[in-house]
C-alpha cells in the first residue's frame, strides 16, 4: 500500500507550478557577495598591483596559488614596489572561492568578479595564469574561450 502513496504524490506534483528555472537561458540574479573568478587588477596608470609579496598563497588553504615574485627592472617597472608577481597561477580544480586570498593582499591586486560559469575540458585550462588573470585596459578581465559570459556579468 505505501507504493500507491507514493504514485499519488507523484501525481499530485504533476499538475503544481514548476520552481525550477530553464538554466542558462533564464538566469537568476547574482548576491552582492558572489566569489566567482579571480582577476589581478591594476592602476590607473597601467601598472600592475601585485608586488610578489606570497601572502595570497600563504593564506589558501587548498593551497590553489602559486606566486613567485621578481625585482623590478629599474628600467621598465612592472609595479611600483621594489618587487613584482613574476609567476602567478591559480589552480581552479583546487580553489574554494572562501576569498582569504582578497582579504591577504596588502595592495588590492586580486579580487574576485562574479563571473562563476566556466568549465573545463582539460585540467590545463583549469590553471589560470598571470596573463590571463590580469584585467584589460578597461578593467575588465579577459574572457577564455570556455567562460560563459552571456549576459555580460556585473563586475561591481
């Protein structure tokens, strides 16, 4: 008798309002405090905020960022400290998203957009590096092929 409750809730269900909603064509609206993809930002003048210093892959406790930080060439400076991030990779199979490495940056270099929707379908993609990590021009970050930027996002 328990099975023939069971096909009358299913039945019952049938005939209700529908919650689900038709992802990615409709998509739901995104929280203020959203932790998609990281981007390195920069200054006004074009010069890169990351000074080398580690203290975002210090912090990660899934141990996803791996920087390693160079001197300046005092003839062209990539930043304006004395040091700068040379290497700078984050493993997105590994990340989180708990932005302990946004609250460690001394200079607001890395920060997170809201930008959530990628895959991959090699684990190389997975590891974002510094170039692509750093923001255009416009202050926006670079799309890679395998983001989905459909709307454009709120980068706020």
């Amino acid at each position: 008798m328990g099975y023939l409750n069971g096909f009358r809730v299913t039945f019952n269900k049938m005939f209700e309002d529908r919650v689900t909603t038709e992802y990615p064509e409709e998509k739901q609206e995104k929280p203020d405090r959203l932790h998609g993809r990281h981007v390195l930002n920069r200054y006004e003048d074009g010069m890169e905020k990351c000074i080398g210093c580690e203290l975002c892959a210090a912090v990660c406790p899934a141990k996803c960022i791996y920087v390693r930080g160079k001197d300046n060439p005092p003839d062209d400076p990539v930043s304006p400290g004395e040091r700068f991030g040379f290497v700078y990779e984050i493993n997105y199979l590994r990340c989180i998203h708990c932005d302990l490495c946004v609250e460690a940056c001394p200079t607001e270099a890395i920060t997170e957009s809201k930008l959530f929707e990628f895959s991959f379908s090699n684990r190389s993609d997975a590891i974002y590096t510094r170039d692509e990590l750093i923001v255009d021009d416009d202050g926006r970050p670079q799309q890679m092929p395998w983001e989905d930027w459909r709307p454009p996002p709120d980068w706020a």
